[in-house]
C-alpha cells in the first residue's frame, strides 16, 4: 500500500465500502510491463476496472483496449482513442 493510500483512508470518513487505486502505481505498472515487452501491443481489459480515470490514463499512456460487450467499446472509445486498428478497442467474440 501506497503513502498516498494510507493517508487518504486515515483522513476519509467511514461511509461504507471503498476502492482505492493509486493512479501513479497503474502508470508505472504499465510502463513497466510495457518496457518488458517492447515488440507487443499491450491491451488493457476494460472489464478489470472500467473507471475513466483508468481508462483515460491508460489511453494516454497509449494502451488499446480488450472488450467483450458494447458497453465496454464505448468506455474504451470515450477516452478519445484513435478507430485505427492499431489503437482501437479489440471486442471478444461472442460464444
């Protein structure tokens, strides 16, 4: 757990359940992961954490995107990506 995480739950108020995710540590795993796999796309699957905060970070650090229902295009497709095939959402296949 992040310094940043630990103060934001010692200073919030008790209103229930949370989900709290350091934006800094989903950038610097991207990049990481990235780096290790210098001749891949990496796609991000929507359906793991579908928060425009995630999506929008990841789109700019120049993510594509895994998607298996419409819902899930159009988040990925609101963070401004590009419809080219080499950025544009990828949608599983229905079975």
């Amino acid at each position: 757990m992040t310094d940043r995480i630990r103060e934001f739950l010692r200073n919030r108020r008790d209103d229930g359940p949370i989900m709290v995710v350091d934006l800094e540590v989903v950038a610097a795993n991207f990049a990481k992961f990235a780096r290790a796999l210098p001749d891949t796309r990496v796609f991000y699957a929507v359906k793991a954490n579908p928060a425009p905060e995630i999506l929008n970070l990841l789109a700019e650090m120049g993510s594509c995107f895994d998607c298996a229902s419409v819902v899930e295009i159009e988040q990925a497709l609101a963070t401004g990506v590009s419809s080219a095939p080499s950025s544009s959402p990828s949608a599983s296949p229905s079975t």
